[in-house]
C-alpha cells in the first residue's frame, strides 16, 4: 500500500506498491518499476561522496485520476477503472488477509503491467539528482529533503506496507543496501535497515 510522503514542493505525496503481485511503485502520479528505482539508488551510492549524482529515470505519468483509477475500489473489487482498477482485474486483494505480502518475484510480471499501463499514461523521462550534500533530491517534480528520501528508501527495503512475503527480499534490494551500507554520501548518512 502506498503512503504518506513528505516533499518539500509538493507537500504530502503518495509512494510505494499498489499490488503485492507488481514490483511497481507510484510517487504520485509517477509510475516505475522497484528493480528501476533500486539500480539508481545503488550507483548513487558508489558515486564518491563529493560528487553529484545525475540520471535519466524512466517512468509513466498518468495525469488524470480517473485513467490512474481509485486503489482502495480497485482492492475491495467495486470499482476497476483505470490503470490500477486494471491492475486488481489481474491480480486481486488476496482474500485472506495473512496473503497480503509484496511478492519478491513481482519483477516477473513486468511484461503484462507495462502493456497495461501504455493505455493509460505516457513513458517518459525525468531526471533523479542527488547532490553531494544531500540537502535536496530531485526526482522529476518532486524534492526531498534527506530525511524524507531516506524514508522512500526504507519503504522499498522493507517491502512496503505488507512487508516482503517470507522477509524475503528481492537481489536488487540486498544490492541497493549493500550498497548503501558500503557508501560514504551524505544523503545515505544514519540511515538504517532495522
């Protein structure tokens, strides 16, 4: 389930998974795969730590509510417009409440989710900074400060609000950690996996 963000433009944002069967993640109105976010934030880290870190992250914007759909219809099953309605038409709410858990494998399904969300949004790119101060991170419209950006770290790490099924994370999350843990850049400073 995604949650609660705070940026520093934009006020409270969404983040985080939508559907325990797709490792994609929404920042708003944003739409991009986990195994994506994970690979930038894992160069950042390798990046020495007096330089600034710049890349080009493909995403899918979706501008409208109505073509991004309504999550909590979409998991109760009574309202599937949209792309996330689309989403729950594939892989619905479990029906019992201890199957609620990210799949680790849902890197797997990227296939048939990117053919749905072409119908509904647009791919394009956005640029991600993260200066060696760590002061202000960039991700296309939307500035963090690195609290804030520490926190969408830590929600992917844990597996969002389920957790990871088993406390099995995927590869590309241990990387992104091992990472972070091996990194001298401020912005990664004090942040913990515990």
């Amino acid at each position: 389930m995604p949650l609660e963000f705070d940026t520093l433009n934009h006020g409270k944002i969404a983040f985080g998974f939508f559907n325990i069967e797709t490792d994609m993640i929404l920042l708003e109105h944003y739409f991009f795969f986990a195994q994506e976010f994970c690979r930038h934030i894992s160069e950042s880290a390798r990046v020495p730590s007096n330089e600034t870190y710049e890349s080009s992250l493909d995403i899918y914007l979706i501008e409208g509510h109505r073509d991004i759909g309504n999550l909590m219809g979409a998991i109760h099953g009574v309202d599937l417009r949209g792309f996330l309605g689309e989403v729950y038409k594939l892989f619905p709410f479990p029906q019992e409440r201890e199957k609620f858990k990210q799949n680790p494998e849902g890197f797997k399904t990227h296939i048939r989710v990117e053919k749905l969300i072409q119908e509904y949004g647009q791919k394009i790119i956005i640029r991600l900074l993260i200066p060696a101060t760590g002061n202000q991170i960039d991700i296309g419209d939307y500035l963090f400060n690195t609290n804030s950006f520490q926190e969408l770290i830590k929600y992917v790490w844990m597996g969002g609000f389920p957790r990871w099924k088993d406390g099995i994370e995927p590869d590309y999350v241990l990387e992104m950690k091992q990472a972070i843990e091996q990194s001298k850049r401020t912005v990664f400073k004090g942040l913990s996996f515990e």
